[in-house]
C-alpha cells in the first residue's frame, strides 16, 4: 500500500479537530509531526498520547512569528517536507444588522491572508527538499456558500482558488499541491454555536478516514463525503443548503 510521502510535517491548527485528526493518523503511519496552535495546552495534550507529535506555539495571524517559525522549526526539529494550512475559524453574520467589521477581518485574516503568509514563509524551505507538498485545508463550503456564514464561506472560495493557482506555479518544481476539502465535522469549530454546534457534521473519525486514504492514495483534489455532492452540483446543491 501507497503511503503519504512525507518524513516531517508541519500542521497548523493541530491541537484539536481536523488538524490533530489528520496529526494523530500521519503519526501512525510513521510521519514526524509538529503541530502549531495559539493554546499551548491543547497541543501538549495530543503530544502527550501521541509519541512522534511534537509542539510549536505559533498565532498564524502574527507576521513576524511566522516568519521566525518557518526559520525555527526546521532548526529545532529537522526539514519539512509538509505543510498542512489547517488553522481556520468560523461565525455567521447577518447582513442585514450591522456587520462586525473586526469580526469578518479576524475570519478573513485567520483563513487567507496568514494561510498565504505561511506558504510564503516555509516556501522556500519547501523547495529545497527532494519531494514536499503543501495541503490546504478549505471546505465543501469553497464552491457553495451557506449565506449565514458569508465571510467564512467567501475566505474558503479565494483559499480554493488561490490553491490552483500556487499548483499551476509549482507545476516545474518538486512540490506538490493538495486540497483537502472536509464537509462538515463535528468539531470544535461549530462550538460559538452552542451545545448544538458538536451535533454537526460527520464524526472526525470517518472523515480522518476517507481524508487518509485520498492523501495515501496520491489525490491533489480531495473532496471528502458530501464535499464531493457540492462541488459537482453547485447549483442545485445552494438551493438545498440555503432552503
Ligand atoms: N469542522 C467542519 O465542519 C469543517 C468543514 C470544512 C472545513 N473545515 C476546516 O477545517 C479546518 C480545521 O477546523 P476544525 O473543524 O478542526 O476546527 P477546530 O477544532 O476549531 O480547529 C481549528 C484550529 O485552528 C487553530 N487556530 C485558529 N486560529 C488560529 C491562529 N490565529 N493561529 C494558530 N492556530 C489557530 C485552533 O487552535 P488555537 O485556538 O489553539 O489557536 C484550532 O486548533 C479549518 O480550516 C476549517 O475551516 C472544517
């Protein structure tokens, strides 16, 4: 059986959810795994129950640490040959009331401009390896919006575009391109919805499954359960999520 090419991977986010999914799942197949996140704690605790993950505390949204972690962590723990953007947040909005401006900038700034400076930091590194890939975490919500989350959703569509446009430049180099799009998880993303937000989604169990096996099986387009329905049926699909 094929497995994900990679010796060390960097994971963002990687401290609950998709990101410590994807972690967990990369470490049992051999792959050395760091996983950044703002709480320290949550990223110890996977670490702890899970040898060959370790820790780097990291705000994507701070410029500056960025760059020092891309500097920092080949130094510390060894090349990477992986960069997963998992890190994202969530809310909804009504357009209607007034918007919280610092509230879309935050969501914006999370999911796209850090995404971006983050592969803008670690490119490099990433072109000096033999083999290396970049996996951009964006969601089935990338080419169908549910209008109640309208800056998340907008954040997801450029993040996807922007994927195919760094795919097509990396084209005549050794890194490879992924886009992992989930649907929905029971996470803690939905958690600012309530009690109900974690009766969301399909388990984490059976998407890290069906993610897992497209990553081992070499996909650059990986659309994971429902996430394959939007983006086949797009028109049809926004009537349904937004009726
Ligand atoms: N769950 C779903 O239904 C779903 C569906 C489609 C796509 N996705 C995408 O999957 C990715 C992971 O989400 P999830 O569902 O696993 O939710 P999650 O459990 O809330 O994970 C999000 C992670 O991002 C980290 N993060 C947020 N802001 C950060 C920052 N400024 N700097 C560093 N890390 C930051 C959080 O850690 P700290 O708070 O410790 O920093 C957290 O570990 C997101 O991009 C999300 O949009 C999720």
């Amino acid at each position: 059986m094929m497995i994900f090419p990679s010796k060390r991977c960097f994971i963002t986010g990687g401290g609950s959810g998709i990101g410590r999914g994807l972690a967990v799942a990369l470490a049992r197949q051999g792959t050395r795994v760091i996983i950044a996140g703002r709480r320290i704690e949550a990223l110890q605790e996977v670490c702890k129950a899970n040898p060959g993950i370790e820790a780097y505390a990291l705000d994507i949204t701070d410029r500056s640490a960025l760059v020092r972690a891309a500097i920092e962590v080949p130094g510390k723990f060894g090349a990477v040959d992986c960069l997963v953007n998992n890190a994202g947040v969530q809310r909804m909005h009504d357009l209607k009331k007034s918007m919280p401006l610092d509230f879309c900038d935050l969501e914006i700034d999370t999911n796209l401009r850090s995404l971006m400076s983050c592969t803008a930091a670690f490119l490099p590194h990433l072109l000096a390896q033999p083999s290396a890939r970049i996996v951009n975490v964006t969601s089935g919500l990338a080419y169908v919006p549910y209008a109640v989350m309208p800056v998340y959703c907008a954040t997801k569509a450029a993040l996807r575009s922007f994927t195919l446009s760094l795919r097509h430049q990396l084209r005549t180099t050794a890194v490879r391109v992924i886009e992992l799009s989930p649907p929905a998880v029971s996470t803690e993303l939905h958690d600012y919805m309530g009690p109900k937000g974690r009766g969301i989604g399909i388990p984490l169990e059976e998407f890290v499954r069906e993610a897992m096996e497209a990553l081992n099986s070499g996909s650059e387009e990986i659309h994971v359960a429902n996430a394959k329905n939007l983006f086949a049926n797009p028109v049809e699909s926004f009537a349904r999520l937004n009726g």
